[in-house]
C-alpha cells in the first residue's frame, strides 16, 4: 500500500501516479493514427477501374462486325425472338463450353426457338436467326 503524506494545501498524496481517463483516450488516438499510417489504403475511398480501351469484354459487337444482340432487337421490324443470356460457361475445350438462354442449356451446334448457337466465346454467344448472326452477352 502506498504510503500517503500531506501536501502544501492539506490534500492527501500518494507515491504512485494518479491515472485519469485522458491518457487511456490519448493512447486510443494514437494508436488509431498509427494503424492509418501503417496502411493507408485500407481507408482510402475505392476507385473506379480504367477504361480498359476495348480490350476484354465485348460492348459493341465483335471484332468480325457481329452486332450485339440489344442491337438488332432494337431494329424496326426485327422477329428476334425474346434471350436473355442466364449462365455462361467458356471454357478452352469445345465440349465442355455452354449456355444458358432462357433457362435452357444449350452447348454450340443446339438450337431453341429457331435462334442456332454457332459459337460460345469469352464474352457470350454468337447467335443466328433467319441468316443473321448477333453477339448475346450477359449484359
């Protein structure tokens, strides 16, 4: 136990040092300051990604001119019948790529509602209908 003297004014002292709650939130802040300053990019605001200038996904067709589905549907007095794209499998090997179009899946050579599945690419599935061939992407 410590051992209490009398001070100028009368009050009790004691030989070990007072704490207070001011030091416990001063050791918080500087601690919290110190974690920001050890990794400041775990605070900082996320960032939109770069335009990647074309490369990658497919947003205006393909490179071979094949329009985007939306495109041609969007054409005046089109029949395309209604596709959604609903899953995507691209893999190297042919057989082992296929789709799902209007909850049906379809692998390339397969047909559904009069729409051919000519190719499964990175990016979706070119289509042909009536002699015309579109890009349909999950998008």
């Amino acid at each position: 136990m410590a051992a209490l003297a009398s001070g100028s004014a009368g009050e009790p002292t004691s030989s070990s040092p007072k704490v207070s709650a001011a030091p416990a939130a001063a050791e918080a802040a500087a601690a919290s300051a110190a974690d920001q300053a050890a990794n400041p990019d775990d605070f900082a605001p996320a960032a939109e990604p770069a335009p990647s200038g074309g490369l990658g996904r497919v947003r205006r067709g393909t490179d071979s001119g094949v329009p985007l589905y939306q495109e041609l549907a969007a054409t005046p007095n089109t029949q395309l019948p209604q596709l959604h794209l609903d899953l995507h499998a691209y893999a190297d090997r042919v057989e082992d790529r296929w789709v799902m179009i209007n909850m049906h899946k379809l692998h390339e050579g397969d047909s559904l509602e009069g729409v051919h599945v000519e190719h499964i690419t990175p990016d979706g599935a070119v289509l042909s209908f009536q002699g015309s061939q579109f890009l349909l992407t999950q998008d």
